[in-house]
C-alpha cells in the first residue's frame, strides 16, 4: 500500500506538473505549481476550507506522480499536453468530446489544396479554426472554391500531369484543374495567396490588389481574366457586407468572456482582424461546479490554444488570472512574437468585452441540447447522492440471461449523463460456467470487461493503440447488476482481484418482478417511486433485460439454425426453406410432420428427420 504521507515529505521546491491517480492507476487530475511541495501537500490539509469537488477527488487518490521542470512555462506546457491526453476527470475541461472543424490549406505542397479537418498536425500545412459549426465550415470551402477554385482532390499533380481529363469539379466552377496543366504553379500560387488573405481576415488589402490587378487585365484587353477578377471581388464583397469596423486597432485581437448558470460555463470568442469580426465561437466548459471565474479562464485558455493554429497579437478578457504572466510568454513562444493578455475596466475595449459576454449570454440560454441534457443530469445527481458518490457520468449495468443453466450470455449496457450510449453496449457469451450458476457468469463477465480496460489503458499509454480504437478503456463510475446482494459481493470480489474500486450495487425488484430499489453490502437503498432517480434506475434495468434477453435469443436462434444442417437430409437448400415458411425456429419446432412435408423440397422423410429431431432434443 503506497503511504502518501511519506511521498508528501519526498516533494521538491521546484516548479512541475503533479499527476493524481485512483487505486486502478488512472490519472483523475493534472495540475502545475510553481513549487511542487507548497502545492501538493495543500490537497492533503486542511481539508475543511478547500472546495467540495476537491474534498472529493482527494477521497479518490491513492497515488500521486510528479515531473519536475526548470521553469513554470515547461510545467505549463507539460501540463496542457497530460490534460489533453488523460483528459482527467476532475480537471476543468472543454464539454465536447469532439474535435472542432478547421480549414486547412496544404502549402505544404507544390499544389496546395483547401480540405475540411477535424485534426491539427504539424505537417506545415495552415489550419484556420477552430469553429463550432461543420456546416459552416463546408460552406465556407465551397464559396472560396468558387472564387478561387484551388483543389481539394489527394492526387499527385507532378506525377498525374497531363494523363487525364478535367473532372467534374472543373466543369462546375470548383477547381482550375492543375493536374491537366490548364493553370501554371504560379496562378496556382496566387489563388493559394488569395485565399490565405482572405482566411486571414485582409479582405481590404486583398480587394485592393485585386481590383488592380482587374484594371491592369482590362487595360491589357484580357477581358476573361478580368471578368474573373471582377467576379472575385463581388463574392468578397458580398461576404464582407455584414462586417461592422468594431476596434480601431489593426492588430488581430480574440476577444473572450463567460457567462455562468449554477451548472455550466459558456466561454464566447470573437475573433477581429483588422478591426472586423471575422467569426466567432461558443464552447461550453465542464466541472466548474464552486470554481472562480479565473482558474476556468485559464482552463479555458490553456486548452483553446494549445490546439489552435493562430494565436493573436492581443488577447481580451473579461477577467484577470493568477497565471497570466506564464500564459503570456507561452503563447507568445507560440506566435513566435509578443502577446498580451489585458483585462480593460473602461474605455472601447470594454465595451468589446461586454458585447461578447452578452453573446455568452444568449448561447447560454438558448442552448437546448444542454437544457435537454441538464433535465437528465438531474436524474443521475439524484442517483449519485443516493449511492454516495460525487456524480456517475458514466453507469455501466449488467445482465445474465439464460434457460434452465443452457446457453449462458451476459449483457452490459452503458448510461452517459442519464443517457443510453448504444455504441458503448457490449455482448458477453459465457465461457467458463456451466448450468444454472448467475454468480459464476457475473463474475466472469465483469472480470473480462475490467481486464479489457485495464489491458488498453496500458496499451494506450505506451502508444501500442489509439484511444479511439479502444473499446473498454473508459472505466465506469458506477456498476449496477442485476440482482440482489450475492450478485453484488460478487461483482466487489471480482473488482478487488483486479485491485479496482467503483461503487456496486444491486438492482432488486419486489413480487411483481418491478424495481424495487438498490442494494448494496451496506443495506438497502429505499427510493421514493415519483423520484428522478427511481425513474432512472428502473429505465437502466429494464433496458439491462432487454439487451441480455434479446442476445440470448439471438443466440440461441443462431445454434439451433445451425443445429438444422446436422439433421439427415438437411441441407442449405431445405434450411432457408424451412425459415421462409415458418419464420422462426420456434415455428419450425411446433410444425406437424404434414406442416413441414408441405415446404417446397421437403419430402416424407426429411420431414420426419426434422420433427423426430425437435422430439428428441427437447
């Protein structure tokens, strides 16, 4: 048993990143200090000042790792890589699991390309994003194809030059087709600077040079290169009515405020360039239950542009930051010049700042999937408050099916944020138990899925598999079984093999096979039937038996129709027969021997075969 008190002791004076682990090993927070020692030991004392979500996660931690660095950005920017990979789960975090949409322009390459993206790389192509809107972003790539049709195809240009025809995207107006010669690299490479001005926000500038190059065409009485020009500049023109000069400043500037119900966060950005407001993006933030405005800030921060392609030469807020200073020279290491970060009391700047919060504002009112998805989340804090724990995003439940001990499976289902999350549902066929033994086929079905977990968080960590490969990685904060206190001390025997600890409990039923409520080692849990949480429960065990009951069937389905082509006589021919005119196995099984000779291809003694079989094997 790791002693923390004595880890405590070991802890340096130096700056670093501190990493807080549950029993399973897994990473539940990250976080940096400017000296380890002060910082770390403070989780650990004084317990009754710290806020409630800390009092919890400290219940959680059995071990703790540190890294130390030389500096507080090393530790910062050590830090924003762990939240990223680990995304632990007391940290504050960006509420969508997605990753936003970019536009990305391959300058990288002779003939670069304008394609939609979800993933930002170091390949040294541009990324301009992120936005919140996939359908805006589509749009936005069509509209600049069709001002400055650059492609958006994975051929090789040097290489397929000349071998083909013009595609479709030609003939439309969306690409100058390169790959036939009909463009030179240079023309090419105007069109790519054309739209990375435009992308950039310098839609004046680019106007300008456009308009001249119209005039100097129309004087050199090349009429089509012209008109092109001159369709380019409307379509600019056009984008740009609806932008109001809202900063005197030419610098670009993002300017960011929050807005704050009890439950969510929701951080606005407006992004101005040259004076303009050239988009603008919402993004909800998550586990900021009791937290300051500032440390979600610099969450907030922290996490946007570590991933963002851009950072700007001023950064607007609506509130200070302890961290300012370090957050100042990391993202101006990232710009590769100097940023500001200023917070404005007075004057036209805070007036920007108030004009964004009130656009956090609306987002945050008018949002109605997370209106939909709070109503849930009353249900499991309900729940979690019953079952004594700090919320169960995720519950994972658990049901054994099977008929007079034969054919024996289990189901798991999964519950996030009150939801059922279908594509997290998996199917176990018991391997190791047989005959009536629901104890037996539990055990093994919760010990595979835990290994499971277990296995690919390792394998993820060494890099040996992609998270989004993963299947049981994600590791649920609460288990419910199907059955009563033996299931339970069943399952927790189980757990504590695997040296695992998550909350189990038992979902009991009354006379009339109805939930009933929870139960647990420590009793049982009486639930009020009006109340959320019984609601909640019910629908997760009822949808348990079900999964479990219709894989069994399945199941059982499949082996008997599998059991037809051991039958004398019985072929592929006269199975599929056979289901074409009974439908289904039962119906096969209750069939007269007249019923089945009457199927076509069916004679006398295949049908005595068949009905002899049903007889014999019960």
């Amino acid at each position: 048993m790791i002693n923390i008190e004595e880890k405590l002791k070991l802890l340096p004076d130096k700056p670093g990143v501190y990493i807080m682990k549950d029993l399973s090993g897994k990473i539940i927070y990250v976080g940096k200090a400017v000296i380890l020692k002060n910082r770390v030991r403070q989780y650990f004392q004084n317990q009754a000042n710290q806020l409630p979500k800390v009092r919890t996660m400290v219940k959680h931690v059995a071990d703790f790792e540190y890294i130390v660095t030389d500096t507080e950005l090393e530790a910062l920017i050590l830090e924003c890589n762990l939240i990223k990979k680990h995304k632990p789960k007391y940290n504050i975090l960006l509420k969508d699991d997605k990753n936003y949409p970019y536009i990305k322009i391959t300058v990288n390459e002779d003939y670069p390309r304008i394609v939609f993206t979800r993933k930002v790389d170091m390949d040294g192509a541009k990324y301009f994003g992120p936005y919140s809107s996939a359908f805006a972003v589509r749009e936005t790539i069509k509209l600049l194809r069709h001002m400055f049709p650059l492609r958006s195809c994975n051929r090789n240009i040097e290489r397929d030059m000349g071998k083909g025809r013009e595609c479709l995207y030609y003939h439309i107006g969306l690409c100058s087709a390169p790959c036939t010669g009909r463009i030179t690299k240079e023309e090419y490479k105007k069109l790519t600077d054309d739209v990375l001005m435009f992308l950039e926000g310098k839609r004046d500038v680019l106007l300008k040079k456009l308009k001249e190059e119209m005039e100097k065409a129309a004087e050199n009485m090349e009429f089509e290169k012209a008109a092109k020009l001159r369709d380019q500049i409307y379509g600019i023109e056009k984008t740009s009515e609806k932008q109001k000069i809202i900063s005197a400043s030419l610098e670009d500037q993002d300017v960011i405020s929050m807005a704050r119900s009890a439950e969510d966060a929701c951080i606005q950005v407006f992004f101005i360039r040259d004076g303009k407001v050239s988009g603008r993006e919402h993004y909800f933030m998550k586990n900021t239950d009791d937290m300051d405005r500032s440390d979600i800030m610099a969450s907030f921060i922290k996490q946007f542009y570590d991933g963002a392609p851009y950072v700007p030469k001023e950064i607007i807020l609506d509130v200070d930051m302890e961290e300012k200073d370090v957050l100042v020279e990391w993202l101006s290491e990232k710009r590769g010049n100097k940023v500001s970060i200023v917070v404005p009391s007075r004057g036209k700047k805070k007036e920007l700042v108030d004009m964004v919060y009130e656009n956090a504002l609306e987002a945050l009112k008018n949002d109605v999937s997370l209106k939909m998805e709070r109503h849930k989340n009353d249900s499991v804090s309900e729940l979690s408050n019953l079952v004594g724990i700090d919320y169960a995003e995720r519950i994972e439940a658990f049901d054994i099916s099977n008929i007079r001990g034969t054919d024996n499976v289990a189901s798991m289902v999964v519950f996030v944020d009150g939801k059922p999350h279908k594509s997290s549902y998996r199917k176990f066929i018991i391997k190791t138990v047989e005959g009536q033994d629901d104890y037996g086929s539990m055990r093994e079905a919760i010990s595979r899925r835990i290994s499971h977990g277990l296995k690919e968080q390792k394998q993820i960590e060494t890099g040996e598999l992609k998270e989004d490969k993963a299947k049981f990685h994600i590791m649920p904060d609460l288990i419910l079984v199907d059955g009563g206190l033996g299931h339970v001390k069943t399952v927790i025997e189980a757990l504590q093999q695997l040296n695992v600890e998550i909350p189990v409990y038992g979902m009991v039923k009354d006379s009339k096979h109805r939930t009933r409520g929870l139960v647990s080692p420590d009793g049982e849990i009486d639930m009020p039937m009006t109340g959320r949480a019984f609601r909640l429960v019910a629908e997760i065990q009822n949808e348990a038996h079900r999964f479990a009951i219709t894989f069994h069937k399945d199941t059982k389905s499949k082996k008997l129709r599998s059991d037809l082509l051991n039958i004398p006589g019985i072929g592929e021919k006269r199975m599929k027969a056979l289901y074409n005119a009974f439908k289904t196995i039962d119906g096969i099984k209750n069939a007269t021997v007249d019923e089945l000779k009457k199927v076509e291809g069916m004679n006398e003694k295949a049908a005595n075969a068949v009905y002899d079989y049903f007889r014999s094997h019960g």
